[in-house]
C-alpha cells in the first residue's frame, strides 16, 4: 500500500488549529492525507482572548479546546511536543523531549517526525529588545500558561493588598491591544472581585500603561487612542506615552529619562518577534524580527515543501500586520489549495483582505474600525457595538472549530454558567 502524504503542522494557535481541522475533514477523512498536528500545549485557546485569562475575568476551563478531542473529531492525529530544529534534507522535525512539570523526570523521549509537507505556525511573543533586567524581573502573556501564571500572582498580590489595606502598583509596559485591554481587564476583575472582599474595602489598584510611542493603540485612528486614553483614566488608569523603558528590576521599571515606575507586578507586552527555535529550521532566511520569510504562496524562500503562516511568517514582498485576522485567512487559503497541490498544481498567491479591526476595554468601553478607517463604538452605549463584535469574532472562531451544533451548545453552556460561577476567577 502507498504511503499517504504527510503533512506536519507545527503550532495549534488560530491558524494551526484551523488549517489542521479544515484539512482533515477534507484530505484526512478522504484517506488522501496523514495530518499531524505538534503543539507543547494540550489546549487551544484564542489568542486575542489571553489578556481575559491574565486578569481572570474569562473561565478558560470553558475556552479551551482540547487538541485531542479535535483531533478525534476531525480526522488528524495529535501530538504533544516542542520543536526544536528541522533538517530539511532528510524531511524531518525534532522534537524535544517531555518532562513531568511537578518533578522534571522524563516522560517521553526526543523524537523526530517526517513529513513531506510542513507548516511552521508557531505563532510570536513579546520582544524585550534585549532590555536590561525585563527577562528576569518581568511577565509576559504569550500563551495561556504565561497568562494563568499570572493570574495566580495577580490574585495573591491582591489578596496581600486587601489584607494589608494597601494599594497595589502594575505597571503594563506596551500600548498596543494587549496591554491596553490588560489594564482596563484589570480594573474589571477588581469591580467584581469587590463583591466578595471578605468584607474588607477593596485596595486601591494603580495601574501605570507605558507606552514609548507618540500614543497607544497605534494601529487604530488617531481618534480612538485619544478616546481610550480618556477612558483609561477615567477608571484610573495612568498612561503615560514617550516613555521609553531602559530597564527592569524587582521594584519596578527605569525610563530612559532616569525616572522610575514602582510596581510590585511588572507586565511585558510590547513588540512583537518570532520564537527564537526559528534560527535551528534548517537555514531558512529571517526577518529583523526572527520572522520566516516567505513567498505570496506562503511557501519559505529555500524550499517549497516548508510553510509558514500567521505570526511567526513574513511575507515579503508585501508584509501584512501579526493579527488573528490574517492568521484565519492564511489557514483558510492553505486548507483551500494544499490538496491540489499535492497533486501537483500551482499554488496561487495569498491576499490578504482586510476586514478592520476592533478593540474592548472590559466592560467600560470599546471601539471597532471598517478597513476605510471609519470608526464605531464608543458612543452612549459605551462601546457596546464594539465589544459584541470582539464577543461575535470570537464565537465566530468557536463555530468553525466546533461546528454549528457543538458551536451553538458551548454558547449556551457559557450562558449558562454566568448563573453558576463567579464572573471573575477567585480559586
């Protein structure tokens, strides 16, 4: 019997989960293919959602997806592991090996995989910029394990506050989406975690955003950052903007103009650059930023069996913006034309089409832009448009993984479950 075609998809984020499910309910449930998905998780969550985990104001026990399950559901096959080079002369990937978290005893071997196609989607972090003392002193929200850890020590530092009957000083560093969501989600969990402050007067929360460009949220129009920094402030939100971070320590940050920023927790959620494992695939060119370069098929520069998409991918000649949104596309048009390229037709070049884009502040505010640049939200209703199109976006992602009925359930269990849970996470 011939072998199948074996394609290898590495990273379970937005795009890798998608292409993954599109194409084993195509070429896997049609025995064409073997689809192999590789993640170091066992879960997938939604990415623009991780700054709701670090704040514990969404339940991720009901917003994750189990790659397993999918997997078992959609005709590929997972597995657990983290890559750590690819020789692609032999067409194959390492993986390193897998220890018990509790004890670091091994539980599973290195090992290596083959493939004859392979789709790198590791998706991206924060970039410190080689700043002094931010790796060692900082946390960042990169994955859902970054964001539990540091709900954990939000919720015991805040507990310490209320204890104490003293403030608590965060400082976000990076005034894009992610921190600037981070700090109104914050604010968010203290409303709701005052219902039950153990009859104690909720601790003040100062949070100081950090931003060392002109102004935050740079992707949006002009008008909605001078509207979010209104908004933040209101709630008690310090921003301060031209503030360029020289450094880090366990008291707080040092800006380049020699003043410093005291917080007991210190957030790093600025920039953005590929996992620093894309400098062992085999001597594939690089971005500035670590990215793998690739053509408008999506294939890298030096060898068409490789793929790369979503944040960890740069396409050069016309480079489009790290976003869900374009990672959903890439993983959209791979799934479409992969099939017929393994037959041997030609891959056309990926466009991307923008759709805008939206950002949430909690419950407070939020505003949302069509790809002209016209703004909604923000008006009487606070934003309420702009936030119900960031929940549908992300109920939009759940129904394509899902499907419609599984899709329509976890809707109503989430209902559901705001009748039986805290709204915001306390144990």
């Amino acid at each position: 019997m011939a072998q199948k075609f074996r394609i290898v998809i590495v990273g379970g984020g937005v795009a890798g989960l998608a292409l993954a499910t599109r194409l084993g309910n195509s070429v896997g449930r049609a025995g064409r293919a073997e689809i192999t998905l590789v993640d170091k998780s066992f879960a997938h969550v939604w990415k623009p959602m991780l700054h709701c985990f670090a704040a514990g104001t969404a339940a991720n026990e009901n917003d994750r997806i189990s790659f397993m399950s999918q997997a078992s559901r959609h005709h590929f096959e997972f597995w657990p592991g983290e890559i750590t080079a690819v020789d692609r002369s032999a067409k194959t990937l390492a993986l390193a090996p897998i220890r018990d978290p509790a004890n670091g005893e091994l539980v599973v071997d290195a090992r290596t995989l083959e493939y004859d196609a392979l789709v790198l989607c590791i998706g991206s972090r924060a970039n410190d910029f080689g700043t002094p003392g931010v790796a060692e002193h900082c946390m960042f929200i990169d994955n859902l394990v970054d964001a539990n850890g540091f709900n954990d020590r939000f919720r015991m530092e805040l507990l310490r506050a209320f204890a104490n009957h003293q403030a608590l000083d965060i400082a976000i560093v990076g005034g894009g989406a992610t921190g600037t969501q981070l700090a109104a989600e914050l604010h968010k969990a203290l409303d709701i975690a005052s219902l039950y402050s153990f009859g104690e007067k909720p601790p003040k929360l100062r949070i100081t955003l950090l931003e060392a460009g002109p102004r935050i949220l740079p992707a949006f129009p002009e008008a909605v950052s001078d509207a979010a920094v209104r908004q933040l402030e209101a709630i008690g939100v310090s921003v301060r903007t031209s503030a360029m971070v020289s450094g880090a320590d366990e008291n707080g940050f040092v800006l380049k103009d020699g003043s410093r920023v005291p917080a007991t927790l210190r957030v790093w959620a600025a920039g953005v650059k590929a996992p620093d494992v894309t400098s062992h695939f085999g001597g594939l060119k690089l971005s500035r930023s670590g990215q793998l370069e690739v053509r408008p098929t999506l294939q890298v520069m030096e060898d068409d069996n490789v793929f790369a998409m979503g944040d960890c991918a740069f396409i050069a000649e016309k480079p489009v913006a790290p976003t869900a949104q374009a990672a959903r596309q890439q993983a959209h048009h791979l799934a479409r034309y992969l099939p017929q390229w393994m037959n041997g037709k030609p891959l056309p070049a990926f466009t991307f089409r923008n759709k805008g884009a939206v950002v949430a502040l909690g419950d407070y505010n939020g505003w949302g832009t069509f790809p002209g640049g016209t703004v909604f939200g923000g008006g009487w209703l606070h934003g309420l448009s702009a936030r119900m199109v960031h929940l549908m976006l992300y109920r939009q992602h759940q129904f394509e993984l899902y499907g419609p009925v599984r899709g329509t359930i976890s809707c109503l269990v989430d209902w559901l479950d705001v009748f039986v849970r805290p709204s915001v996470r306390l144990d």
